[in-house]
C-alpha cells in the first residue's frame, strides 16, 4: 500500500546543491532510521556576501537549521521554496541541518506544514533546552557526533502525523513516478477525484499537485546531474517526461538560477554527493 510506502519509504529525493557555494567544510550524511533525513554542516566565511547569494532550490522539504557562533544562535525552519529563492545569510556563524522527507514536520506550537512552506520561521520549544543543545554542538566537530546528539534530543520531536493518509499516498505516488505521473492519473489510481487531491495538498502542503510533480521531477533531474556520467543534458532528463529541453532548460533556470550547462559544469561529480550511511541503533 502507499501508506505503507511512505512511512518505510527511504528513496525520497531532496538535494540542495547550492547550498555548498560559497561556504567552507561542507558535508552531509543521509540517514535512514528512524527517519530517512539528510544532515549537513558547513561554515559561512565573513566574506560570504561580498561573493555569492545563499540558494535554496525547490525539494518539497522542511529544513531545520541550527545557526551560531561563539556569542549567539538561531533555529530556523526553512520550508520548502516553489522557485529559486535567497536565504537570509549568516556570515561568521557555524550552520548544522537537516532536511527532513516531503511530508514530514517538526513540532512547532501553532505553526502547520503548510504554514512553513516557502518561509523561514525561527524554532523555539518548551520541550528542549535550545540553550544547553547549542552548548553541546558547540563542542562538536564531527557531523556523526552532531546527528547522534540530535536525535538524542529531537527524535520525538518529528513526526509525519500533520499530513493525513490521503496526503502520505499522494505523496508516494509522485514519487514512484518521479513526479510525471499527471493529476487524472493521481485521482483514477487512488480513488479521490482531481479536485480532492487539489483540496488536500494545498490544505496540508501549501502545494498543489502539479508543482508537487514538477518539483520532484527537478530533484530527480538533479540527482542524475549531480550522480550520474558525464553526458549530454537530453540524457539526464530521459524518462522524466519534459516535452523537449527548452521546457527543462527554462524550468531549471527557474529552479535554480543556473542553466543546466552551468549547473553541470559546477556540481557534477562534486563533493555534493551525499555520504549515505544507514544508522544502525
């Protein structure tokens, strides 16, 4: 069953390459248990603005990032964009995320899903401690022994339960399609009439389904960029069911800024590639 796709489902995609620009002693783990989430860390240089804008693409995700330095720190919830957007930047501080599956949310006191897409909204919590958390990763310098103290600290915190079942199989279907599948093939596979699954996105993701597709088409177009042989751009998009390359071409301008070429030239077979690790607890 889908439901059952979605909650075991560890082959999401949700890249955002262009985070790496610009910033220093980037890496990122995905994890898979008890969650399948992507973790990164990175350093932005005082000299961050004078060089580059900080680019958040479409991925259908939520990110948490824990931003500081020596004197200060914030918690943001980064939801995810419908087009290429500029994230406020920090320059000076240490950044440690993560990017959690399209669908999954953080707790947050009168604050939904859909109410985080396409914004920065800063975290508290009644629950954690931020202060003495921030003191602890303050210490650390390995992502592992930051993921491991995350998840000391957070794991109750995330959840799938703010999207309905409805919205978890509509969401396993895109991806098992890798976002081509269209909105009558949706309603006709899971029974909901077209104007439901319109209804239900936007109530629950602010997102509806068309975007949703063509969002996680773009991230698998990314991955075969990012992951796969060097090869003309016509063979990075086979099988995602752009109607020509212009159409792709215009689309990743809008996603990312950057025209394929430019994007291929910079991140292909770059250090972007996340380290995929399996935690075992």
């Amino acid at each position: 069953m889908a439901l059952e796709y979605y909650s075991a489902g560890n082959e999401f995609l949700f890249y955002q390459p262009l985070f790496k620009t610009g910033t220093t002693d980037f890496e990122q783990i995905m994890v898979y248990t008890p969650f399948q989430m992507r973790f990164y860390h990175f350093y932005m240089p005082s000299i961050y603005l004078e060089n580059t804008d900080f680019n958040c693409v479409p991925d259908g995700c939520v990110d948490m990032i824990f931003i500081y330095n020596e004197d200060d720190y914030m918690v943001e919830l980064v939801g995810s964009t419908v087009a290429r957007k500029i994230l406020t930047p920090y320059p000076g501080y240490n950044y440690f995320g993560l990017r959690l599956k399209p669908g999954m949310f953080v707790m947050l006191d009168d604050v939904s899903l859909a109410e985080a897409t396409n914004s920065e909204i800063l975290y508290t919590s009644r629950d954690i401690d931020i202060d003495f958390f921030i003191q602890k990763l303050s210490t650390l310098t390995k992502l592992q022994d930051k993921i491991d103290l995350f998840l000391e600290e957070f794991t109750v915190s995330l959840t799938d339960n703010f999207i309905t079942e409805p919205v978890r199989n509509i969401i396993s279907e895109i991806n098992r399609s890798k976002g081509t599948i269209t909105v009558t093939e949706l309603a006709n596979k899971l029974c909901y009439s077209e104007r439901q699954i319109r209804r239900l996105l936007d109530s629950q993701l602010s997102i509806n389904p068309k975007m949703l597709c063509r969002i996680v088409r773009f991230q698998y177009a990314l991955h075969n960029m990012i992951t796969g042989p060097s090869q003309d751009i016509l063979k990075y998009i086979e099988g995602l069911s752009y109607s020509d390359q212009s159409h792709f071409n215009n689309e990743f301008k809008e996603f990312t800024g950057l025209s394929p070429r430019e994007f291929v030239a910079t991140f292909h077979n770059q250090s972007v590639k996340p380290l995929l690790r399996k935690r075992i607890r």
